[in-house]
C-alpha cells in the first residue's frame, strides 16, 4: 500500500492547536529548560538532559535553526535573532492556522493573546477558572467575601466573557484531584472559602469543597452558553499528585445528569491512562480527547502507543491535536513537528492493519488535526479550506510567508520621528531576507533630531549628523502594501547595534513604560485611536495649486459619505487586509472632514496600526487624486481634527478599567481611576507629546470637542478626559476613558509613552480624581485652562520630573529640542502651518 497521499494530507493541513498557553519575552526568568521538560529544580537540571524527549527535541530544535547542537547554542540564537524572529520561524515551520490560548498560566512577562494574532490567522481564549476564582478573591470588597458576594462577582464575570472566549479549562487535578462533588454542601463551600481566605493574598485555592463548589458553577454557565470544559488529566509537573489525575475519578461529573450536555475534554492524552481516556470517550457522549503535551514530551514510542490507545475505543471524531506549547514559540513546533510524524506513523498501521482505507485514514488525519476542533470550539474559520480533497494549508503567518516574498520587489522600513513624521528607507526583497531582516539599515542621529520645519537636527537636541545608528525590522510587522503591487512595509526599532536598543528609540521608550506597569501592577494598557482628517482636490487658483477640503456638508452628512465612499471602501478594505479593525466611520463636522475609529488593542500594537492606518488613508487618497491631511487645525475658522485615544487597562486579558466586584462611584475601578488621575494630574505636560506643534494649540480650544481644560467628565465631550460606556457596557460602569488631546502630528509610541508613565505616577501615588465636570468647563469658575501655546506645554513638561524618570533623559532632552525648533520657526512663519498638509 502507497502511503505518500496520507503523508502528503498530513503535511498540508494547517492545524488548529486546541490548547496552548502564551509566549514569554527573552527576558523572561522562566528558565529556556523547561521548554524540554517538565521536571523542575535539580530533577532538570542534573537528569532532564538524559532523556530520550529531551535529546530528540533540543536536537530538533537546533536543526530547525542551523546552530549548534547544545541547550547553550540554542540559548545563544534565540538571544540574537530576537523573539519575533525565532517565534516566525518557528510558527512558519509549524504551519499552525488557529491557537486556542488558556492564559490562566502564570509565567513570568508573560505576552498578551494580541501580541500572538500575529502568528496565526485565528487566535481564541480559553478562560482558567482557577485563576479567575483567584484574581476575584485577591480584590478587595467591602466587609470582606461571603460565599454569595464570590458565586455573584464570579457568574457575573464569566458570564461577560462567555461571548469573548471559545471555552473554559480547569486544573483541579493540581489542586485536589478528579474525584469532583458536583453536590458539595453549602456549609463545606464556606468552610472552604473561609479557609482560603484566611491563607492571605495572593490567593491560592486548594480547598477540595471550594475547588468542586467553583467547578459546578463553571459547568452551569458552561451550559447556558454551551461553551465546553477543558480538564487537565494525567502528567504533569511534581504540584500534581499523578494518582488523583486518573480521568476515572469523573465519573461522578460524567453521571450527574444536570451536567450531562455539558462537553468536557480529556487534556494530555491522559498519559499513563490514555486507555481509561479512551473508554470514557467511548461510553460518554460528552467526552472528548486531547493528546498535546505526551506529544512531543514523550519517547517516539511513547507517543505512537499513547495516541494508539486513545484510538483504540474513541471515535476518531472525538479526537483532537494540540500543541500544549507554551512559554517558547519552539515548543508550539515541537508539539506540531511530532504530532504529524506521530499521527502518520498510527494511520499508517490502521490502514495495514485493516482498520481504516487509506481514504478513511486521510480523513481521520483531517479531522483530528483541524475540522474536530473548529466544529467542537466553534472557531470562525473556513473549515472547507481543509476538508476538500486538495488539502491546502490556512497560511499561519501572513507577514512571512514565502509566497509574499515571491511576489514582492521591496520591502519599506519604516520609522517615526521626534516630530511625528513617518518616514521610510526601501530595499529589495532579496536583500531584506539575507541581510536587513537580521542585521538592519543604516540610519544618521540626525533623524531623531527633526522638526516639522527642517529635515536637519534642531539644536539643544543633542543629536548631530555624527554617528549611526541600525534600524532593525520588528518582522512581526511586516504587511504586504495594499495599494502598492509587489512592495511590502515594515515597522522598525532603533538599535545602536543588533540587539541594542537606542535610548531615543520611541518604540522602544513605549517598552519601557509598559514593562514598569507590567512589573509594578501587572497591567497592560490598551488603546483604541480616532482618526480625523479632511480631505483636499487640488485647484488652479490665478494660475497656482491650491488644495481646498472636497466639499462643505455638515456633520455625519449622507450626501458627504456618497461622495466618498468609494474612497473609504477602498480605505477599509485595506485595513481589513492588514488585520486593522475598523469601527466606524462617518463624515465630520469639518469642511471635507472625515472620521474612521479603528478597533482597540494593547499598545505598542494600537501605535502600529494607528501607523498603517495613517498610511493607508493617505495612500487610497492620493490613488483617487486628493491629499488626505490630519493636519489639527486647517483652516483657523473651521473644525480642527484630532487623534482622540481611548485607553483601558487590562489583567490577564481582562478589562481592569471597569469597576467590578463592589461599589464604585463612578463605574470606574480603584486602578482605574487612580492610573487616570494621573494622567489628568500630568496633562499639561503630556501635551507637548500629544500636541506638538503650536498648531495643535489652535485646534485645542474651548467650545469645539477638543478638551480645552484640566478636568475630566462623564460623557463629556468638551473636557480632555472623557469616560465612556459604550454599547453592550453594562449602564454605570466604565470601560475606558478618551483623551481628546492627542492629534496625528504626535509620534504615538511617544504619546501612549507619556500617557502611560503618567498613569504610572498615579498608581504608585494612589492619586484620586476630582469631581467630574458635567457641564461645559467653560461655564465653570475656577478651572484651569490647559497650555494655549507649545511653550506653555514645553515649560510644563520642564517642570515634570516623573516623565523624565520613565521615558529617559536623553530622549526628553531631544523632545524638548525639536518643540523649541517648531516655536521658533512658526513664529518667525506664520503662515508657514499651511504647508503641514504635505507633512502630515
């Protein structure tokens, strides 16, 4: 029998890996060992080393990268090719089309879910109750927890997230066993929760009637919403007592009839007791199966053995692949790697063997590979691109296939400047694969010394035409142009040499901020921008260009969208091939001006669309024969245009902003208000990143939306901080707050950076807000008004210590040299803004 079409299938198909856990960064303190073994302390260490699955993986995983054959030499190439890099490469080899994410795994830098979308088409949550449970109890509430006030805070939470994510995971093994109580008594469920309590913060549940108490409440919403229940079962590390992970102990969950419609899955093969998995899958209409982790983390023998006795009662439909991969994208290919191989070599013998046609075994690979999965979690993809009979893999990852490369000339690389100008250096595309991908372009000092004025370094900058720096590729930015044929754009850090960030860097300054709010409050900020911008037709005026806005309809006009909506179906379908969600558009209260609201995501990937975005309106404009301009204030008697950001802040993937769990005055968390009164404490020195041109200061004024004085306001659109409850937000409660002054001549990454430190401040200070404003602050007494000039701005952030702490000396310093050049110029010009709408 001929198995190459079986071996063929099983190569192309784009997998759906069911279950993995996120990605650390290489500064990590997660050891890189532990990506080969389960074993910790010295068990890794001295003996981990001389297993069969460690050997076969680290050797694997060198070959996969060309380096030396050592755990040290591995180490080594992860470090200098940096974890985009590796993480492309290895999800390239892997030829994964969806992850499911349990991110309840608690690992140090830890990535978000958004940062792993780049990797593959379709990126899901899976919800870990445990942690959950957890993160609710460490919350403080007034007069402390009952049994009620936990099962009200911790249904409410599940069942806002039940649209949110594909399923829920458990761990209860860990904890105490699979031998669950679906009928504890409520008098054993206080006396759980009183004794975890009495355990302190950070809470750590391991009372058997607390743990069996929250797990039947998961399966009761589990129900409501038919979402199903991942259960870990065998191996694992030593925290597990291997005796009590026999997936028999269920079998009071598997008889409960309330429970009986509620779709459990058997993790890890349930490796050594894959054959008891097996029969319960068999008599158990509910049960399903899932073998990542025994593959890879077991002998070659192993694994066939372990996935043979899952087959040897289950119904192949039952049966899905996962990676388990976690903490290090090699072991998300090591987990695919092995499973093909694994899976081929089982097929194989059931089709020798008489069980299975080779068609039936081809069928079965699909299935348990990709189509299973994407019926069991009802993943949003197209599940006929992998049961037609010319299997076709889903493209993993878009930003680097070889297709792509193929098809393309050049490779834009692309930075932001001091002055918010986007600019870029081209090379071929051959060129950028063999050297500029690893090695970067270089750039002079100068150019973080620019002014919207004059492409030369501004003085008091610091920076001068002497010295160089390497603008090095983040490839997990790389997108195909959509308006350009055969070109293909990439964002760039600022690096002094490959894998040495520069300080005036302003990607890597939103780093910075962002891992103190990591470090400090386990935080990640999450924005969301506006875009307004006008758009211009050139005329001939006594023989001279001039460029004036397309028409004059008012605010949301329908005779303005139909003049241009071919333009913005252009515009949003350019976005849409880049990943960039759009919200809305419509056509403002400006002379020819528009507005597109994209999607929020956690920053620095909000600065990076916000980038493309600006790109593509640009572009598609130009294409149409008009000059799209975000220039803030155009015309002196007309509406300016802003690049309004709401912000956010979100603990393992979930919105912290937003009060939950007790009382809150304004809908608004104790974090929440705290970070925003510390941004609303700091405005005025933000807006000399936020609004960096003495034009800015002419859009910025009261009675025009634009948030003209220091204060804040519920729904308020004339006060600079505004929060906001947007549809399908429960009435009262807050999930997030805008920020009206922030216009399309600041860099972003620069922005999100003051904004965040700022915030910062406010957390460690405990800062609180003042009343809100619910009129229009220019009827109030005694408010003070925000800069109404650069130089007010400028000597505001002189003034301000805690941002030069966090965004860095010298970087300010080349700030502060750039927004003198601007005053100086435009007051020596003063019509000289005019010519910003070639600029920006």
């Amino acid at each position: 029998m001929e198995f190459s079409e079986l071996r063929e299938a099983i190569e192309k198909v784009g997998l759906v890996d069911a279950h993995a856990h996120n990605i650390v960064a290489l500064n990590s303190s997660f050891s890189f060992i532990n990506a080969f073994t389960e074993a910790t302390g010295a068990a890794a260490l001295s003996f981990a080393p001389h297993s069969l699955s460690f050997k076969r993986n680290l050797r694997e995983i060198a070959e996969l990268y060309g380096c030396e054959n050592s755990l040290k030499g591995v180490e080594e190439y992860r470090r200098s090719s940096g974890l985009e890099y590796s993480s492309l490469k290895c999800f390239e080899a892997a030829r994964i089309s969806a992850i499911l994410i349990d991110d309840g795994l608690k690992l140090d830098e830890k990535l978000g879910i958004e940062w792993h979308k780049s990797l593959a088409p379709f990126v899901g949550r899976i919800l870990r109750i445990e942690t959950l449970a957890e993160e609710i109890l460490d919350s403080e509430i007034p007069d402390g927890w009952t049994l009620d006030k936990f099962t009200e805070a911790f249904v409410r939470k599940l069942k806002s997230v039940a649209d949110k994510i594909v399923g829920l995971k458990s761990i209860v093994a860990y904890r105490s066993g699979l031998e669950i109580n679906t009928n504890v008594a409520r008098k054993d469920a206080e006396k759980g929760l009183g004794e975890v309590l009495r355990d302190g913060n950070p809470t750590r549940i391991v009372n058997k009637s607390f743990i069996d108490y929250i797990f039947t409440l998961s399966l009761e919403v589990s129900l409501s919403f038919d979402l199903p229940m991942q259960i870990h079962t065998g191996f694992g590390d030593k925290d597990l007592d291997l005796r009590l992970s026999n997936p028999l102990h269920l079998r009071m969950l598997l008889e409960d009839e309330r429970f009986s419609k509620c779709r459990v899955v058997l993790l890890h093969a349930s490796y050594p007791f894959s054959r008891e998995a097996s029969y319960l899958a068999s008599v158990y209409p509910q049960v399903y199966l899932d073998f990542g982790l025994a593959v890879p983390k077991l002998s070659v023998q192993g694994m066939i053995s372990s996935v043979k006795e899952l087959l040897e009662l289950a119904p192949i439909k039952k049966v899905m692949f996962s990676t388990d991969g976690y903490a290090f994208p090699e072991t998300y290919y090591l987990g695919a790697k092995k499973a093909r191989e694994c899976l081929f070599s089982v097929l194989r013998d059931a089709a020798i063997d008489g069980d299975l046609t080779l068609a039936e075994a081809i069928e079965a690979a699909k299935d348990i590979f990709a189509l299973n999965a994407i019926k069991f979690y009802k993943i949003n993809v197209d599940a006929n691109a992998f049961s037609s009979k010319d299997t076709v893999s889903v493209n993993p990852v878009k930003i680097e296939s070889r297709a792509l490369e193929n098809s393309s000339s050049l490779v834009r690389i692309m930075w932001v400047d001091t002055s918010g100008q986007h600019r870029c250096r081209a090379v071929p595309v051959k060129r950028f694969s063999d050297i500029v991908r690893k090695n970067g372009v270089g750039l002079t000092h100068a150019s973080m010394g620019m002014s919207s004025a004059a492409d030369s370094p501004a003085d008091e900058t610091g920076l001068t035409g002497v010295g160089e720096i390497r603008l090095i590729p983040d490839v997990t930015t790389r997108k195909k142009i959509p308006w350009m044929e055969r070109q293909e754009m990439v964002l760039a850090d600022m690096h002094l040499v490959p894998g040495e960030p520069w300080e005036y860097c302003p990607r890597e300054a939103l780093r910075r901020v962002l891992k103190v709010l990591k470090d400090e409050f386990d935080l990640l900020m999450d924005a969301g921008f506006e875009n307004e911008f006008v758009l211009l037709k050139s005329v001939s005026c006594e023989g001279k260009e001039e460029w004036v806005p397309i028409d004059s309809s008012p605010y949301c006009s329908t005779a303005s969208f139909d003049l241009v909506s071919p333009i913005l179906d252009e515009i949003v379908g350019a976005l849409h091939s880049l990943d960039i969600t759009v919200e809305q558009l419509h056509a403002e209260a400006g002379k020819g001006q528009f507005e597109l609201a994209m999607g929020h995501t956690t920053c620095p990937l909000s600065a990076d669309n916000l980038i493309y975005t600006r790109e593509v309106i640009r572009a598609i404009a130009r294409k149409h024969g008009l000059l799209a301009t975000f220039v803030p204030k155009l015309a002196l008697d007309d509406i300016g245009s802003g690049s309004h950001v709401h912000i956010s802040l979100l603990r393992n993937g979930e919105n912290v902003f937003m009060a939950s769990g007790g009382p809150s005055k304004h809908g608004i968390s104790s974090i929440g208000e705290e970070f925003m009164a510390g941004v609303l404490h700091h405005l005025p020195s933000i807006l000399a990143f936020t609004a960096p041109i003495p034009n800015s200061y002419d859009r910025i004024q009261p009675n025009t939306w634009s948030g003209a004085y220091q204060c804040w306001g519920k729904e308020n659109r004339e006060a600079p901080l505004r929060t906001a409850c947007p549809p399908g937000i429960i009435d009262g409660l807050v999930s997030n707050f805008e920020i009206k002054s922030f216009d399309a001549c600041a860099n972003p990454y620069l922005g999100l950076a003051a904004i965040g430190a700022a915030g910062i401040d406010g957390l460690r200070k405990h800062l609180r807000l003042p009343e809100p404003v619910d009129k229009n602050p220019s009827l109030c007494a005694n408010l003070p008004r925000l800069p109404q000039s650069l130089p007010e701005s400028l000597e505001a952030l002189k003034k301000d210590s805690v941002l030069e702490d966090l965004i860095g000396e010298k970087l300010l310093a080349a700030i502060k040299g750039v927004r003198k050049a601007e005053i100086d110029y435009y007051s020596q010009n003063k019509e000289a803004y005019k010519q910003l709408i070639h600029r920006y």
